[in-house]
C-alpha cells in the first residue's frame, strides 16, 4: 500500500508546504508516499523516511500571473515543454504502481496543470494497480463564476474522482458555499473535512522576542506594499514597537530603502526562523490572509489585521479574511483601502478583539494533517 500525492505551487510555497505535512503524517502510519512536486525546489523540506521526493521540471507563474507561466530559466513554457513533463509525470507514477493518487487543488484549481494531469487521471482508470483517486483542496478554493467552469469540475471529479478532503473547518467555511452546483452534482462523493492543516508538528512557546505589532508576508513577492504602508503608520505610532518582518522575494535595494525610512520605534529584518514563537509574543499581526497564515495566527492565538491578496481576480483570500473575521478573529483591511492611516485604525481595532468575552470560545479544528492521514489509512484498508 502506497499513496502517489502531486502537488503544484505557482506563487507562494504554501501548497508545498501543507502537503508535505500531511504526506509526513501519512507516512507516519506506515505507508509509503512518492510526493511529485511541480514547483520551485525547495531545500529546507523535513520529509519522513519512508516519503520519496519526485521533483518534476518546475514551473512559477511569473509576477503573480498564474497564466504566465515560466520554466526554471524564466522562459515561457511552450508544448514541448509540457510534454516532456507530462512523460516524466506519468513515467513516476507508472514506477510507483501506488493504489491511490491524491492531487492537490486540482480540479478545483490549478487549471493550467490540466495538460498533464487529464492524461494521469484517465490512465488512473485503466491500470488494474490503481485503485483510488483524491482530491485535497483548501479550506476555501477559489471560486468559478463562469457556468462552463463550474460544470468542468463536477464533470472531472464525476469521472475520475472518489474523495474530496477539504483542509478546513465546517464551522468556518463548506465547499457548499463556493461550490454549491459541484456538491450537488457529485453526490457519489464523498467530502470530508479534516480540520486545518497545521504545517508544524509541534507547539512553541512565545520568544522573548517582543513586537506590539509584527508585519509579516510570507515570501514577501506580493507584500511590499504592506510594508510601506506599515511603515508609514509606525511613524505616527511612537507608542509602540513595530517589527517588520521582510520575505526573501522582497529585492535587496527594497530591504536597503525600508531600513532606511524607519523611525526609531521599528525594528526591520528578513524573514525569521523562529516566526511563530515571535508570532506569539506579539500583540498584534498584519499579514495576508493566506492559508497557512491564518493557521499561524490560530496556533499562536494572536488578533490580527489581514490584508488579502485580491490582485488577478483572486477571491480565496479575501473570503478567508472575512469569515475569520466573523468570528471575531481578525479585521480586514482591504488592499484598495491600504495606506497608513487605514493601517493605524485597522490595528487599534485588533488590539481590542482578544477583550471580548467570545474571544476564548472560538475553537477550530487544527489537526488536520492527522486526521487526512487516518482517512487515506482507513480507504486504503478497505480495498
């Protein structure tokens, strides 16, 4: 028994991320997991012995184009391209002969990556080997407006798929909400929710490292403006420590000119490798409203102001914001509505959802890795 798990990260690393950490826990139970990544190699990944690394020809989506797409060389990937890649797809797959094959998003999303992955699904249904196909999607995937898409994915799932696993909490969000016609039109699936994927196996006590107020934003390739517009509203707030902490895709020559716009009560550095102990330390945190980031900021039990990635028609995260906002968890400061003074108001309103009384009794699921594993063990054994 052994699952073949594919996932494809374009922008942020999140998806990558998530994924190993169900594939650890999967492999924890004693199966074996062959993890075929589609993008940017990453080198700090903690994979379980028993977890066989399969990196495919990368590809990213260019400035934060998802239908740009570029190779590891910065060239727009073309046919030729695309069918050396699905060969080298299915020839790993072939290899594995697993019983289940998860894909990650797909097909709610990642649409682009059909040229390979339609050949894979139909393969999946002709080899007597293969016996499973899942679908692990976001708490939230990003939502279809136009009816032809919306039909795509229930036709797909109805053809290829038995499971969906949604990382996510019923109580925060339902695929019913984003995908009612889907979850109506694919009644011989079954969904399940697992709760939120916690990318780090472990708990962390708060750093003595101290911030009223911690900037963060992943990578950093989408977040400069954040910045700038934390900086800005640092100025006006002598009263209080801010830390802006600046991902690897922010330039040198942007991480040089933020240092040297900052007032004396704000502390600027890369990205730390001790984040969610500082996390916990701080009183507020101004972030996007990415997956991960989000089970960051519950795990370290903080109130936050999110400021969600809305440029490309992207929608997923300004959802999030606003329903973990409805549960009193966070405020929204839209990207449209970004500048210093916004900030400054966004954070004093932070800073006063943990005295509310409901504050404590809003729990969520959080350890679904773990459960997403004992699902796949479960499958696996009734064959």
């Amino acid at each position: 028994m052994a699952v073949f798990f594919y996932v494809q990260h374009l922008l942020g690393i999140g998806h990558l991320r998530r994924s190993v950490a169900i594939a650890n826990c999967i492999a924890g139970c004693g199966v074996p997991v062959y993890l075929a990544s589609g993008g940017t190699p990453i080198s700090d990944l903690q994979l379980a012995d028993n977890i066989e690394m399969i990196q495919l020809p990368p590809v990213r989506a260019r400035a934060g184009d998802f239908s740009d797409l570029v190779d590891e060389h910065n060239d727009q990937v073309d046919e030729k391209w695309w069918l050396h890649r699905q060969h080298q797809l299915r020839k790993a797959w072939t290899a594995s002969r697993t019983p289940m094959l998860i894909t990650e998003s797909y097909p709610f999303a990642r649409r682009m990556m059909r040229q390979e992955l339609l050949p894979l699904l139909e393969a999946s249904r002709s080899q007597s080997f293969s016996k499973l196909n899942i679908c692990s999607i976001r708490d939230i995937p990003q939502p279809k407006h136009k009816p032809r898409r919306v039909a795509e994915v229930s036709k797909i799932l109805n053809q290829y798929y038995d499971h969906v696993l949604v990382h996510g909490d019923k109580k925060v969000a339902t695929l019913q909400e984003t995908f009612p016609d889907v979850v109506a039109d694919c009644k011989d699936i079954s969904i399940s929710y697992t709760g939120y994927v916690d990318t780090h196996s472990a708990e962390v006590e708060a750093s003595p490292v101290i911030s009223d107020v911690l900037v963060s934003a992943g990578g950093g390739a989408a977040g400069l403006h954040i910045y700038q517009a934390a900086l800005n509203a640092a100025g006006a707030d002598n009263k209080h420590l801010w830390r802006l902490l600046i991902g690897p895709n922010i330039a040198e020559s942007d991480f040089v000119e933020l240092q040297a716009a900052k007032s004396d009560n704000v502390v600027i550095e890369r990205n730390r490798p001790d984040f969610r102990e500082v996390l916990k330390a701080s009183t507020v945190s101004v972030s996007q409203a990415g997956y991960n980031t989000l089970v960051d900021i519950l795990r370290a039990d903080v109130a936050s102001v999110l400021v969600p990635y809305a440029k490309f028609g992207e929608e997923e995260q300004s959802l999030r914001a606003r329903k973990f906002a409805a549960f009193g968890r966070a405020v929204v400061l839209e990207e449209n509505s970004l500048d210093p003074s916004s900030m400054l108001t966004a954070v004093a309103n932070a800073r006063q959802l943990k005295e509310h009384k409901n504050w404590q009794s809003v729990l969520l699921n959080i350890d679904g890795a773990k459960q997403s594993a004992a699902l796949v063990q479960q499958w696996l054994n009734a064959l």
